[in-house]
C-alpha cells in the first residue's frame, strides 16, 4: 500500500518486538459491557451486543438513538469510515503520502466537494439533526477512547472530528459504487487503440437476445484509434488501494418477494443477497435500532446512521444495482493557446473552465494542481495520471470529459431514512420515488403484499444510447434533461405470485426511457425464475437454500454446446484431429463433463465443477489472448499444434504481467462488468473473426478447433495444479475466497499478515449461480472477486421475521474477535442468523452484553 506504512512498521518492530506492537494494537477493542458517563444524550441509552458482536441499541428519543449510533460505528468501524470519507474527499495523500496524489486528484476532479456542499445546504432539518447527532457520536467516541485501531497506529493517522458532509460524502462513495459505465467506456478506448473499432463490436455484448452495437462503436470513427490513446498506464497500488476503500462497480446482487400464495404461513417473504467484493472489512455493518420514532434492523454504510436495508416492523425492502447507465464520457477536441486551455463545441473554441486545488501529503510539502472542465464535465486526461479510471490520452489533441447524474443526494437520504417509518408498500413506495441520486432495483414487501420499484434519475440524451464515448464537440450527444424516478419501471402483487431482480434486463429496447445497454449475465435471474415460478409452501429454509443454491446455468449451456446439435459433431472431428496425447485428453474432458456425470452444480468438492471452471478459462485464453499478444507463428503452422497455443500464451501472458499491458487489463475488467464476449463466443458467435489465431498463417482456425484444443488444456491445468488422478480434483482446490485487509500487503518481514488477514477458503459457484462465485476467465489464480457479502431473509409468517448475515464479521478491527466470526459457521455453510426484532424477551436473550451510555448531568 504505502511505503511510509512499510517504514514505520519495520522499525517499529525491529526495536519493540511484535508482542508489544500487538498489545498496542489489542487496547483498541472496546469492551462489550459496561457504564460511561458521557456528554452530549438527554437521556441513557442502551448498546447491547450479541454473540456476533451486532449491536441492539435502544433509546429514548431520536437525537440520543443517532448518537449512539455513532459511538458504535466508530467503535466498530472508524478506520473505514474516515478512509472512504478521506477517499472522496480527494484527501488519501495525507494519510498515505505521495503514492495515492494521482488518486486524490481524479476525486477532486469529479467535483464531489460542489456536490456534498450543495446538498448540505438542502437537507431538511430532520436530515442535519440526524448527522449532527450522529457526528457528536463518533466525536465522543474519539475523546473517550485513546486507544485506536492498528490502521491508526500503522499509518500515523490522527482522524480530525466527524462532520454531518463526511457522511454526505460516505454517501457519495454509496452512490459512486452503484455507477460503472465509465469503466465500460474506457475500456473501450483501451481496446480501440489496441484491436481497432471493427473487432470491437465483438467485444461488447448487450445481452443474448440483442444485435452487437456498431452504431455505437461507430461514433468516434472521425478519429482514427490510433491517433485517440496514449499510452495507458496502470499503477497497481492506487487500483487495488482503490478497491479495498470503495468497491469496483461490478453488477451482482439477488432479491426477490414472495406472495402469501405461494408461502406456506400465507404472508409475504423478502430475500436479498448483495453481492460485492470480499472486503475486509465489509462494506455493510449490521445494526438494530429502535427508539419511539425510528424503528429498523438490517444493514448500514459505515459513516451513515441509518439502515439502508432491512426490516422496520412493517416493511422488508432489499435491493439489487440496476447497471443504469448514469454517466457519459465525452470525447473533446482541445487546444492550447497562450497557456490556456481551450475545447471545440459546435464550431466555435471556447475556453475550459478551471479551479485550483491544493493537496496536502504526508510527509511532503504541498501540490497545488489546475483542474479543468468543459460544458459536458470535469476533463479527467489533463491532470490525471496512473489512476485506473483515467487512461493517459494526449491531452494536446484530445479531452475525456465526464458527464455524471449525481444529484438529488437531500431527497436520497431523506427517502432511506422515511423507509424506517413505512407501514406498508405503498408508503414503502413514495420513499423509494424520493431516491434519485442511486441506482437500484427495489423489492419491498408487507405481510400481505409485494412491490418492486427502481430508483434513480436517467439522463435523457439527444442521440445514441451513451454505452460508448461520444463526440463532444458537435453537441448532438448533449443531454437534454433527466427522467425522474416516477418514469422508472415499477410492478406490484404480479399474478405469478412473486417478483425477482438480479441486475438483469428489466426493460425491452423500447422502454421510454433508456436505463441501460449493459445487463449483467442473465443466468442468475434465469436459475431464480425457474425455482420461484414453481414453487409452492415456501418456508425460510427454501429460501436459505435458494440463496446457497450453486446450480449453474451457464455450465449447462456449455454442455449443450459441448453434446448437443451440429456443432458437437464438428466439435468431435476438431478432437480427432489433435495429437494422441491431446486427443486423450480432451475426450477425457469431453467424459467429464458429460450430463451423465456432471450436474452442472458448481460444488467445492466436485471433480467435474473444477474441469468446468479450468475450461471457462482455456477456452477464453484460447480465443483471444492472441490478439492481444502477438507471437511468432513458427510453432502454430498447423491446426494439430493449436493445444501449444495454451503453455505459449500462459508464457506471454507472465511477459505481459512485468510489461503492465493494459489492453488485455482493460478486456478482463470489461468481462466483469456484466454479460461478456467469453460467454456469448463460448454458447454463440461462430461467425466471430476471434476464432481465427492472429498468428496462424497457413489455416484459419474455426470455433470447433479452439474449442477442441481448450478442452485438453483444461485438463493439462486442472493435472498441473492438483495432480494426474481427477480424483484428487476439487473446485474448491482452484477456486478461493481470499480475505484480505489492504494494508497486509506491504508489511515487512511478513508481519501480522494473520492479524489482518481473515484468511482463504475453499469456494463454490460461478458467476452465475445465485450463490455468487465470480472470478476472473482471464486469470488462473481463480481467486473470488464477487460474493454475496449479505444474505437477507424476512419471512412475515413467523414470530420473529428476519436472518442476517455478513461476512467476515461485524467488526473492522482486526483485534476484535468479530473481525471474521460469520466467515467459517454462517457465510460457508448457508446458514443465515436471527435478528429478534419483535419480542422483547428474544431481545434480551439474544442481546446479552449491555454498555450503557449515561448523561452528564
């Protein structure tokens, strides 16, 4: 992460031992029960924790519930919370030093200070009194507890006083998670420079049923590719220091509400699982609250006091990213005169906007930087390097301008907060129309009824759909305004007795308003339907199940690829065709992967998921690495040599790795994004120019070659990494769970990579099971990079509706022994855990450590 932290933490244990850097570091955590005496409550309040450490916090009135909000989040998660307020803020090179200033200046190029400050000046008073009381919660917590986290310790890092806009900008970083299409459209650029537009069009994949998108692509063809992008640069601290702060969009969650017709108790169900990266800490913290006028349980965001997801007595509401295109780059034609910095629009040059920020660093003297903007947005290109989201482009010729619809941040909070007071879906609903300034697929639900609603305002734009860069300067791309929330699609109490979202398609092409033209995979929502439809008699267990479920359709799609219809046949003679030894082995991959011994169940355990998932990887490796990677034909002269093609490209794909090629970066990270080019080209696309090896001269390969030779490398990988008897293969072996704080990385000597690391775990699933296992086709290290950091279930028909669990655990110090106590006994096993809402007598049974909050008088 940071070598100042490296430096401080080899000297500190050179010349004061572990044990006493340990013991630091263990004074932090905060004992469960107890009485202090504390400024700033009317009345006393109650934090009693359970055996998970997940608080019940009970209070008098509003302003003290809030307070004591505070105290518990920072006790549980200070470190977070200043460190995604800092990051917004554009303010990480004072706690991390000059390696995170790029960083810094891209968040400050987005203009969120304008954004924060504007919306508070317009929230409602209901809405300060609730951050300020939160904000004298945390401030209190910091004067009655001396003793910080490690993080604090490591990085030096004294946090000032908590303020209602460092919420709003933890809010932001909220509202940031859920918007990705600028990832997709630089990605694009990448990729244009590297391939050229004409084979772009293969790469970017709406969804199954939908035409490839030339006439997008074909919007920047005034420009030649390789005249638009420098030349890319990714620096790996600012990415991976960047995603453990603020999870990298990628669309995956679950939800879905059941009607009591199809229950067994009769009353409604309401389920969701979000899906995000295997954080650590993890992005949500759970919390019951209650006092006369605000009553929730569910899931907050460290650095908000309010639930954001959950149950308040009422109403269910959980939700899904929505994949809605919110933001536009635009390209710019720029020139610079006499020093100034000028963009063309509609024939006439005019003079970009500019604003000086300045950027303390630790441990260095300050940066002053010009940030520069244009009618579409802040220019991203002119003062940002080395940042993943900003690609180096020669910022004499050209400008990348980003236009973002981030507004509406009052409304927003207002409308999470009111779902607190929601007696039924109906006013469940007019909370949810409030909420503008976020992405998501609502499902909602009382005793008796369902609803689903999606949130957010839509840019309405004057030409083409935005999923790619448009021209800036002919003005015709503008944005011409932005449909409300109450354009958005909506349904309740359908006659299939159930609805379901899981960042799929909700709308068809000819939707009024244009929401998206990127879906995730369709498998999740496919694989949920065909259990709800049928189902009859629903219990919570049925809905644990379900949300554990690790059938993949995918999977099954590839065998019906791999055994049925004409391509199978041709598939067969692509095999006899390879050498002996290849041949062997792709016929016993062919035999493992048969519907007769593989269930499509993407087990831990199971020999056959392991050749699956080394096959999703082969055959993605096989089709397009070549691309991207040109080598010398001489050992690809005949169709018999293409299972070389494999161990060839592995050995370029190391060479890449040194070299920081950020074409092929920038293809993984798109494949991840939603549905790709590797899925569509593996069940469709024979016609597809990628089949053909770039460097095969004499012969042009076809789909069934690939494929044929992919399927022995499957096998040669999965003999490699676990052995030659497929009986010693386990999915579970190649696929892993890995959590890992951020700050581990750079330890010297290796020190305290336990304490901050909850460790690797045998995984299950894919990308598109419900019980989400994402990882990288581009990357043998199958490492997880989505999982379902929560699983919610609120079933009406019983006494005490609601389970709930996170993962690793509810604390974010490492000392804690919180830290990761969900991992092993509730997120690997499908269980999920009680959250007594309703009786009082489970309350206090369940809630067992009682810390009492008594005022000064």
């Amino acid at each position: 992460m940071k070598k100042s932290v490296a430096l401080f933490l080899a000297l500190f244990v050179v010349f004061s031992g572990c044990a006493l850097l340990k013991n630091r570091f263990d004074a932090s955590v905060d004992k469960p029960s107890g009485t202090i005496k504390i400024k700033g409550i009317q009345d006393k309040v109650s934090i009693s924790r359970d055996k998970l450490g997940i608080p019940y916090i009970e209070a008098s009135n509003e302003q003290d519930l809030f307070f004591a909000v505070g105290y518990a989040m920072a006790s549980d998660r200070l470190w977070q919370m200043y460190l995604r307020s800092m990051a917004m803020q554009g303010r990480l090179s004072e706690i991390a030093g000059e390696s995170m200033l790029n960083t810094d200046i891209y968040f400050r190029t987005l203009g969120l200070k304008k954004q924060v400050d504007e919306a508070y000046a317009s929230l409602d008073s209901k809405s300060i009194q609730t951050l300020e009381s939160y904000s004298m919660g945390v401030n209190e917590y910091l004067k009655e507890n001396k003793d910080l986290p490690a993080e604090f310790v490591v990085t030096g890092f004294t946090p000032p006083p908590w303020t209602p806009k460092d919420s709003l900008y933890a809010f932001c970083a909220m509202g940031y998670g859920l918007a990705y299409n600028i990832y997709e459209e630089l990605d694009f650029l990448v990729l244009a420079a590297k391939l050229g537009y004409e084979k772009l069009n293969w790469l970017f994949p709406v969804s199954p049923d939908m035409p490839l998108p030339a006439d997008e692509i074909n919007k920047l063809n005034e420009i030649p590719s390789s005249e638009l992008m420098g030349n890319p640069i990714i620096t790996q601290d600012s990415s991976s220091f960047m995603e453990s702060v603020i999870p990298k969009p990628m669309p995956a969650s679950n939800n879905w509400a059941l009607m009591g017709s199809k229950t067994l108790n009769g009353k409604t169900i309401v389920c969701n699982d979000t899906h995000l990266m295997p954080m650590t800490p993890s992005n949500w913290i759970i919390m019951n609250l209650k006092c006369p006028t605000y009553k929730a349980a569910g899931v907050l965001v460290p650095g908000l006091p309010i639930v954001v997801l959950g149950f308040n007595g009422n109403v269910a509401w959980g939700v899904t990213m929505v994949c809605s295109d919110s933001q536009d780059l635009f390209v710019e034609k720029l020139k610079i005169d006499n020093g100034t910095l000028y963009y063309l629009y509609k024939d006439e040059w005019l003079k970009a906007d500019t604003q000086k920020e300045t950027f303390n660093i630790k441990s260095k003297k300050p940066v002053e930087k010009i940030i520069s903007s244009t009618i579409h947005g802040p220019l991203l290109n002119t003062n940002v390097r080395n940042v993943p989201l900003s690609p180096e482009i020669m910022p004499e010729k050209y400008g990348l301008a980003l236009s973002w619809a981030l507004q509406g941040m009052p409304d927003t909070f207002a409308g999470f907060y009111e779902l607190a007071g929601a007696g039924n879906v109906n006013e469940a609903r007019k909370c949810i129309l409030k909420i503008g300034g976020m992405y998501l697929n609502f499902i909602f639900g009382d005793a008796e009824n369902i609803g689903w609603q999606v949130s957010g305002i839509c840019p309405v734009r004057k030409k083409g759909k935005g999923m790619l860069p448009s021209p800036g300067w002919t003005g015709e791309y503008d944005w011409s305004g932005y449909a409300g929330v109450d354009k958005m699609p909506f349904g309740e109490n359908p006659q299939s007795g159930y609805l379901a979202t899981a960042n799929n398609e909700i709308v068809r092409p000819d939707y009024p308003v244009m929401i998206s033209s990127s879906w995730a995979k369709p498998e999740r929502i496919q694989r949920i339907n065909s259990l709800l439809a049928p189902m009859k008699n629903a219990t919570t267990g049925d809905m644990i199940t379900m949300q554990f479920d690790r059938y993949s359709l995918m999977a099954n799609k590839v065998q019906k690829m791999l055994y049925e219809g004409d391509f199978s046949k041709r598939l067969n003679i692509a095999v006899d065709k390879l050498n002996p030894e290849d041949k062997k082995k792709a016929t016993k991959c062919l035999e493992l992967l048969a519907p007769d011994s593989f269930d499509c169940v993407m087990k831990p355990i199971s020999i056959y998921a392991a050749v699956m998932g080394a096959f999703y990887h082969t055959a993605t490796i096989n089709t397009f690495m070549d691309e991207f990677v040109p080598l010398p034909s001489a050992d690809l002269k005949a169709v018999e040599n293409l299972t070389k093609r494999y161990s060839s490209v592995k050995a370029s794909l190391d060479k890449i790795g040194k070299l920081d090629s950020a074409a092929w970066k920038s293809f993984d990270s798109l494949n991840k994004l939603g549905y790709s080019a590797p899925e569509e080209h593996l069940i469709d696309r024979e016609d597809s120019p990628f089949w053909d090896d770039a460097r095969t001269k004499i012969k042009v390969e076809t789909k069934a070659d690939i494929i044929a030779a992919s399927l022995a490398d499957a096998v040669s990988l999965c003999e490699k990494r676990m052995g030659p008897d497929p009986r010693d293969w386990r999915w579970g072996t190649l696929l892993n769970y890995i959590f890992k704080h951020d700050i581990s990385e750079d330890l010297p000597f290796g020190a305290f990579e336990d304490y901050f690391n909850p460790g690797r775990y045998p995984a299950g699933g894919d990308w598109h099971t419900i019980n989400q296992a994402g990882f990288s086709w581009t990357d043998d290290t199958f490492n997880v990079i989505e999982i379902p950091a929560m699983r919610m279930i609120v079933n009406f028909g019983e006494p005490e509706p609601v389970s709930l669990v996170t993962v690793p655990g509810e604390s974010g110090n490492p000392s804690s022994p919180h830290y990761k106590d969900m991992v092993s006994e509730y997120f690997l096993t499908g269980k999920n855990y009680p959250l007594p809402f309703n009786n009082d007598d489970n309350i206090k049974k369940q809630y067992t450590d009682v810390f009492m909050l008594v005022p000064v008088k």
